[in-house]
C-alpha cells in the first residue's frame, strides 16, 4: 500500500461495503452460501478499496474486488492479506453474507 494512506475508501465510508469476516487462509469463510476457499477467485477491474483493519481500527489496508461462482450462483467480495496468512473479507452492503 503507498505510505501514508489513511483515508478509508468513499464506498467505505458511506457504508456500501462492510466488514464481514478476518481470519486464517482456508478457515471456512462463507458468503451467500459459498465457502470463498472452496472457489477460483477473479479479479475485478475495479479500484481496491481502503479499510480499516477490523481489530485496529487506526490501521489502514487495501482490498482488491472479487468473485466467486458455482455456477448458480455468482458473488462479490474484496479481500486482502493484513497479516501473514490473515485475510480481511468485505462485502457489498446489502449483499447476503451467509447462508
């Protein structure tokens, strides 16, 4: 990430993505019924987002825009690595985080 980012992302900040899960590569993660481990994950064209890091609030991370399908079903999320093996999953506002 560029130093000395620490504004969070206006989609962040007006509430349109939310946090929605931290832990390690592979725990089971689930979003509309989908465990995101269990699928390739495609890289959207979109800008990444900055958050803040759900246990330290102060820190700032950059998130790339994802999806995952099974083929009936298609969704959306932004992850990154915020410490070693440890992802930080958001989502749409609105959008189903499990099922």
């Amino acid at each position: 990430m560029p130093p000395n980012v620490t504004e969070l992302s206006p989609e962040v900040r007006s509430g349109q993505w939310t946090f929605h899960w931290i832990g390690f590569e592979g725990d089971d993660c689930r979003i509309g019924g989908l465990n995101i481990w269990d699928h390739d994950w495609k890289l959207l064209k979109a800008a990444p987002l900055i958050v803040p890091h759900p246990a330290h609030p102060h820190q700032r991370h950059k998130v790339r825009q994802f999806t995952i399908t099974d083929h009936a079903n298609v969704v959306q999320f932004a992850a990154g690595e915020v410490s070693n093996l440890v992802y930080c999953i958001y989502i749409p506002a609105g959008q189903t985080s499990t099922t």
